[in-house]
C-alpha cells in the first residue's frame, strides 16, 4: 500500500509562501493608497471648515481677521494670528473666551490664563497625512504651544518684470524687505491690517486665503509658528512702514502668515527668506504627494501641484488685486 502523506513538500511550501508575497506585494500600496485617500479627505474637510470660518468672521466683522497682529511696539513681542480670531467660529468659543488677548499669545511668555493653550492641539488646524510634530522641537517654543500645519497668505513677492532697472521690484507699495525676508500686504490676510471681500478685486475665487505648511523642509521642520502657532507679529507696524520702526530697527516678524516667493514644497532650507522658523518667506508644503491643499478666497478647496508655474499662476493666485491672473489652475 502507498503510505499516506500528511505533509506539505518544500516545493509546496516555497510555493504558498511566494503566492502569499506577491499578494502581500498587491494588496500593502492599495491599503497604504486609500488609507492616503481618506487622510486628503480630512485634510480638505479641515481646510473646508476654516474657510467657511473665515466667511462666517466676515459676516460678522464686515472684514478678514487680521492675519498677524502685534500687541505693541517691541513689547509683548507677539499678539495673535488669525488663527486664534477665528475660534468662535470653529466651535472653539469656550477656548476664545478663556484666553488673556490683552497680555500676548507668545509661547515664550504665556500669562496665566493663556497656559491653557500649553499641550493644546485643535485638531481643525493638523493635517492629518503631515508627520511634522504638533509642537516645536526648535526650542522657540518651551511650553509645547501647538506649531499649526495651515498659513495664512500675506500676498506674493514679484520681482522685477521686463524693462524695469536691476535691482527693483514690481509693486513695490504691495512689498517691503522687513528684515526676515520679504513681507506682503497683497494677499487676504496680511501684518496689522485687515481687508474686506470687495477689495479681492481679482475674484475670490482666484485668490488664496490659506494654504497647507504641513511638510518638512528637507528634514527640518520649519513652520511659520515662531513662539508658537497662535502668536502673530512682533509689532504693530504695518508692512508699509516696518522700515520706519520704533528704534529705526526692521526686524519684523510676523507668525501665522507667509509672503509666497518661492515654489511649492521647496526643499532647499537655505534660501532666504525660508532659512529660519521666524522668516517671512517659508514655503507652502505638504506630505501629499505632488503638491498641497489651499483653501480659496470663496471658501472652496484646490490641490495645487508642485509644479504649478511660480510666477506665472502661484503668486498672482496668492495676490488678491493684481490682475495678472490670465491662466487656469
């Protein structure tokens, strides 16, 4: 009789055992795409709620928040951003009220009533696909205040166009160098300033009001978040003026917002402008592939790719009023 085989021989064994990778090989990409997928979603519903925000704070004000406030002149050092103004309207209104305005949101020195912001993490302003960390690991931040993963747009950066000397810049009443990179009044939420929809002559609905700066910049991280993501400007200087400051200093910053000069998820953190966390010039970026989430004007979402032409589409898009937007996006 022939024995009975109760085994599998080492050919089977090999054979189950590469069937079993190979699907393995399929099915990891597919979970880790849709997992990406659900996590985009997210990250446009976070940006989708901001906006609607920002509509619901211009019903009620009849304006914009202001993007980056100063408390007073080299004192307090950092106000607020518009982050903070738009609690009430994100269902944070409990945490709105709890907060001391009057003696600064800087991480450095919070007061006693804004200790409440220490460990804090309002989940609206994360990106869920970023591994950036919630806090600063640049050590600006001692207290572990939340480093938020969405800027505000101040405007964009031209430079010099055709037949205009070496060494100027287009709209130069729109820009000044305020001594951390260039600043911008140009776009919808700007230093010290606020602006109403009828002044986005451009349309709402070809200008950027917040994009994603969830990524890294090679490997640092470097986020316009400077004494934490709720902290605004150093002072109250207007960009207009940070050139004429109190003390004939333009060491001006202004957290929570970002002047566009440089393409999307820009890598090279040597460049000025991007080449510390307190600089003007940090880039939008994201842990998306190809590209980031920004929210428009009129409140609706875009996924813009990195290759999008700088000057030619991301920087009027990020300018509300100067009407050389001529390409689709």
């Amino acid at each position: 009789m022939q024995a009975r085989r109760d085994a599998f021989t080492l050919i089977e064994l090999l054979v189950v055992i590469a069937v079993i990778a190979m699907l393995t090989a399929l099915l990891v990409p597919a979970v880790q795409k849709v997992r990406e997928a659900a996590r985009s979603t997210s990250c446009k519903n976070n940006l989708k709620q901001i906006g609607l925000a920002l509509h619901n704070y211009h019903d009620i004000h009849r304006t914009l928040p202001i993007g980056s406030r100063g408390l007073s002149d080299f004192a307090s050092k950092d106000w607020i951003n518009w982050r903070g103004s738009l609690l009430p309207q994100l269902e944070q209104g409990d945490l709105y009220d709890a907060l001391d305005f009057d003696s600064g949101l800087s991480a450095a020195a919070l007061s006693t009533p804004n200790q409440v912001l220490a460990g804090l993490v309002v989940p609206v302003f994360l990106c869920p696909s970023s591994a950036a960390p919630v806090a600063s690991d640049q050590g600006f931040n001692p207290v572990g205040v939340m480093n938020h993963q969405y800027v505000g747009i101040q405007g964009a950066v031209f430079t010099v166009p055709l037949g205009r000397p070496t060494g100027t810049y287009f709209r130069p009443q729109e820009q000044q160098d305020c001594g951390h990179g260039w600043s911008c009044r140009s776009g919808v939420l700007t230093v010290n300033e606020s602006f109403a929809f009828r002044t986005i002559t451009d349309g709402l609905s070809n200008t950027i009001a917040v994009g994603e700066q969830s990524g890294l910049i090679g490997e640092i991280d470097r986020r316009s978040a400077y004494h934490g993501g709720w902290a605004g400007a150093r002072n109250t200087e207007t960009v207009g003026r940070c050139s004429t400051l109190t003390g004939g200093s333009s060491d001006s910053w202004q957290s929570g917002t970002t002047c566009v000069r440089r393409r999307l998820n820009e890598s090279d953190g040597g460049l000025a402008g991007m080449d510390r966390s307190f600089r003007n010039n940090l880039p939008l970026n994201s842990f998306h592939t190809g590209g980031v989430y920004v929210t428009l004007a009129d409140g609706s979402v875009r996924f813009l790719s990195e290759t999008i032409d700088l000057e030619g589409v991301l920087k009027p898009l990020a300018a509300k009023s100067d009407g050389l937007l001529t390409a689709t996006f």
